[in-house]
C-alpha cells in the first residue's frame, strides 16, 4: 500500500482528485519498481489535477510528468535494486501512472542515472521543466548562438522553465530579457541573472509580421502570440526555441521572418528524447545549473498539499519551482 494523487473522472467526465491509498497490485505492468523520493509538480501536471485540459489518456491514472527515487525491483539488465534514478517525460502522468506517488512501476528503457553532482531533492528541482529549459538551449547552441551575440529573449520567465533557462543562460555569459506577466519578480528575475525585465503585454497582443529586430536568440514557453512576436523581432539568421504553450498553442505568425531575415524555428520535444541526448542533457544542467540559483527558485510542498497547489499554478500565482516531497503525506 501506498499514498498517491489518484486521478479520476467523475460521473459528468470532470476530473476528480484525491490522496488515496493504492495497493501495489493496481501498479502498471512494467519491468521496474521505483520508490519515489522526490516528484514536482509542472504545468501540465497541473492541467491533469484540475481538470482544465484533456492531459490525462486513461483512467485512473496518478500524475506526475517526473520523479527521482531508489530502484526497488527490476526486470531490466541495465538496473538493480538500489540504483537511483529520474525520471522525465515518455508519458508518464498522461497514459502511464506517474510520480505524484510513492511507488512508481515504469519500463526501465525510461530511465536515466541520478546525475552525479545532484541529489535526488535538486534532481526534481531540475525536473522536467529544467531539463527542457537545457534542451532548448543547446538547439539555440547547435544554431551558433554564443555569448556576446546580443540580447537573449526568455518568455514566461517567473515559471518553472524560464526560471531555469534565465540562470542557465546568464550563468553562461549571456545578456538574457525576461519577460513576465508579473513585474513584482523583476527582482527575483535580476537574482537570477537577467539583465533586464519587460512586461508580457509587449508581446502578447497581435503584432506586425516584422518588427524591429532585437532578439540573437529566444526560449519560449508561451506559444500564440507571444511566440509570432518573438519571431518577428529575431535577428537576421537567429534562431527561437518554442518550448511551451501557456498563452496558446496557436501560431498566429506569417512566413516573413523565415524568407525574409532567415529566422530559424526549433521545436523543443522533452518528452521521447533518446538516451545519449538525454544524457548529454543531464549532464550539461549539472555542469552549467548554478545550484544556488536553483535552490533560490525552489518551493518544496508535501504529497497532499499539490492538488491546492495546482490551480494557483496555472494561474500563475507560483514562480520559480515546485518540488513535491512525496514521504511526507
């Protein structure tokens, strides 16, 4: 037996959630057990718990797009009881029960190494929103963007990935702007190493197919028009990262910035990344990610406090991380 957020849908298809106790019978068919350790709670888990979008793909199901926590029993050659693992992404939360819980069943393949330099506390402070925060970063890398190119646009800068994506780029010696709904974190932002802050309202109204061109490179986890403005005022031959959707997922832009100053689009996938990719990944947040900075952007809340939690999350009522201790329920 053991304690989870437990997903269900009620008679009028609404979601219900609860802390329940769960037999380690009802645990998925998989070849490892995990205990988890450490959880966090990210937008879309949040999205799940309270219902506001169809996340969820089987019923029941427990949330939690990610987790760290020792290998109890496994199936798999490439682990043992014993081994500490994280887990992001492949599902988990969505069509496979996932790590708002205190066991975890999942197929080893999912599964990567407790990064070596990480405790398993801070490895969920990364979570799966650091760990996109870095792959948009590398792409933005591949593309030639270097310190010194200019001013680096990050959107949704309070939350949980432009937090990470602000300290990671600042710490690597670029000129980073934060954009936030929330002009009361200018200080928090600047702590994080942003050079300067702007209003989200400059981006997200509908803008002009060009505008002046500032941004070397951009991370955006806002998507609709926040996402076509940052486009829009690209450099020549710069590239934009889009990562997230928490404006729209609509794309109201036009070709201009692609013909006419050679913009290049990466879409930023965290979900299925291969093992060497996520490796290199994991790696890169232990040897770039100031650990200070990241302690400062993270919230720890116990297991039953995350379904009160989530509708302040997606209102934008909480910054930074959330990291969810799932021992304490």
């Amino acid at each position: 037996m053991f304690k989870a957020i437990l997903l269900e849908q009620g008679e009028g298809g609404d979601t219900v959630a609860r802390l329940a106790d769960v037999e380690d019978s009802a645990l998925p068919d998989a070849d490892v057990r995990v205990a988890v350790r450490w959880s966090s709670l990210n937008y879309k888990d949040a999205l799940a718990i309270t219902g506001r979008s169809p996340i969820v793909r089987k019923w029941p199901m427990v949330p939690g797009i990610d987790f760290s926590g020792v290998v109890e029993h496994s199936g798999h050659p490439c682990w043992k009881a014993g081994d500490e693992v994280v887990l992001t992404g492949f599902g988990v939360g969505e069509s496979h029960w996932g790590g708002l819980g205190q066991r975890a069943s999942v197929k080893g393949d999912w599964l990567v190494d407790l990064p070596a330099g990480l405790d398993a506390r801070r490895a969920m402070a990364v979570g799966t929103a650091g760990f996109t925060a870095m792959l948009s970063l590398m792409a933005l890398e591949r593309h030639g963007l270097k310190p010194g190119d200019g001013e680096v646009l990050v959107t949704g800068a309070s939350g949980g990935v432009g937090s990470v994506a602000v300290a990671l780029l600042a710490s690597l010696g670029y000129r980073v702007v934060a954009s936030t709904g929330r002009l009361e974190e200018t200080d928090y932002l600047k702590s994080l190493g942003a050079e300067s802050v702007i209003d989200r309202a400059t981006l997200s109204a509908p803008g002009r197919p060009l505008a002046k061109e500032r941004w070397a490179g951009v991370v955006d986890s806002v998507g609709s028009h926040t996402l076509a403005n940052a486009c829009a005022a690209t450099r020549e031959n710069g590239a934009v990262a889009a990562c997230g959707l928490a404006q729209g997922m609509d794309f109201p832009s036009t070709v201009a910035p692609f013909i006419l100053r050679g913009v290049t689009l990466y879409g930023i996938n965290s979900v299925t990344v291969a093992s060497g990719p996520r490796r290199e990944a994991w790696s890169r947040i232990v040897r770039d990610m100031p650990l200070d900075k990241l302690d400062a952007m993270t919230q720890v809340v116990r297991l039953d406090e995350v379904i009160d939690v989530a509708p302040r999350f997606i209102d934008g009522k909480v910054r930074g991380r959330i990291v969810v201790d799932t021992s304490a329920a």
